[in-house]
C-alpha cells in the first residue's frame, strides 16, 4: 500500500522536543515497523544551582519553575550531563527525585543541575512498513500530520522501488 514517511519538521519530539510515542504504539505490526531511539535533551532555561538537599528533595536557588511542569514522567535531573534520576515532583524552587549518595555528591560538586526531557524519536523501517496509514490516522498533530503514508514501494517491481536493495 505504500510507506510512512516521519516529516522531523512536525513530529513532536523531532521538532519541538515533546514527548511523543504514539505512532509506535499503535503500529500493528508485529515486531513493528517504527522503532524508537532514545535521546535525552535539556529543556529551556533548564539549568538550576543546587542550594541544598532535604532528603530526595534539591532546592534550587532559582525560584520560577511551573509547580507540576516536570512531575509527568518524562523529565529528569542530570548532573554532569549524564547522571541522571528521574523527577517526580517539583515546585516554584524544588526538584523531588529519587537521590542515591552518587547523585547527591555530584550535584553537591558541582552545583549545576539540568532538567532534561525523555524523548523517543521515531523511525521507520522500510523493510517492515506495509503503508497502513493506521501512524498517519493517530498522529495527535492536527493538519498535515507528522507521520505520513505515500506510493513509495507501492508496486515492488525491481525499477520502481525506493532502495537500490532490499
Ligand atoms: S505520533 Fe506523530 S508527533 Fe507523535 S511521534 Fe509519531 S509522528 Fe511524531
Ligand atoms: S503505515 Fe502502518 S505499518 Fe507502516 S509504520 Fe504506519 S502503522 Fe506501521
């Protein structure tokens, strides 16, 4: 029937970094024809200074985070860019995570923490893509959808297709 195209331009975590899983999960394809790769990226104005942790909580010296902004399970509290624990709540001044003593003792060291988001970006692999449209139909980007269906590979006959090998 053809193949999905992702256009990175629209999808939600290609072009805004949005957490987005939606055209994999309703693949029905078994093993699916989407697949995911994770990436972890700093949000906007999203680096703190530590000023002090009470228990799994660091209080920011910075006082104007959204109160709940981070708590939805996508968002994390990295140190040195990497080290990272997962935030379960926050508030205007405060990050609740899950801190082990490494955690504690990196951030105490070196006072920066960031607040990354989880993303999955999706892709789609053209050896399995049956061209269903079933992404095209769920993708929640209204308009001209974020993941879409054409001809490509409609017809298999050998002068037609996309890949010079399959
Ligand atoms: S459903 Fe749409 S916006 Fe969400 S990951 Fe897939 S292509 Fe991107
Ligand atoms: S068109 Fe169908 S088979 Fe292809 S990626 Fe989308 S849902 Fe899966």
């Amino acid at each position: 029937m053809g193949t999905a195209f992702v256009d990175r331009s629209r999808c939600l975590p290609w072009a805004m970094d949005k957490p987005c899983i939606v055209c994999e999960e309703n693949c029905p394809l078994s093993p699916k024809a989407i697949f995911t790769r994770e990436e972890f990226s700093t949000v906007r104005d999203g680096i703190f200074t530590a000023k002090e942790f009470r228990g799994d909580t660091i209080e920011t010296v910075e006082n104007n985070l959204k109160p709940t902004k981070f708590a939805g399970g996508d968002y994390y509290c990295a140190v040195e860019g990497s080290v990272r624990r997962k935030i379960e709540a926050n508030s205007e001044n405060s990050l609740t995570i899950s801190a082990d003593e490494q955690f504690r003792n990196l951030a105490a060291k070196s006072g920066k923490i960031e607040v990354q988001v989880r993303l999955q970006r999706p892709y789609v692999d053209i050896e399995r893509c049956i061209g269903c449209g079933i992404c095209e139909h769920e993708c929640p980007v209204s308009g001209r959808k974020a993941i879409r269906v054409s001809a490509e590979g409609e017809t298999r006959t050998a002068n037609r297709r996309l890949l010079l090998e399959r």
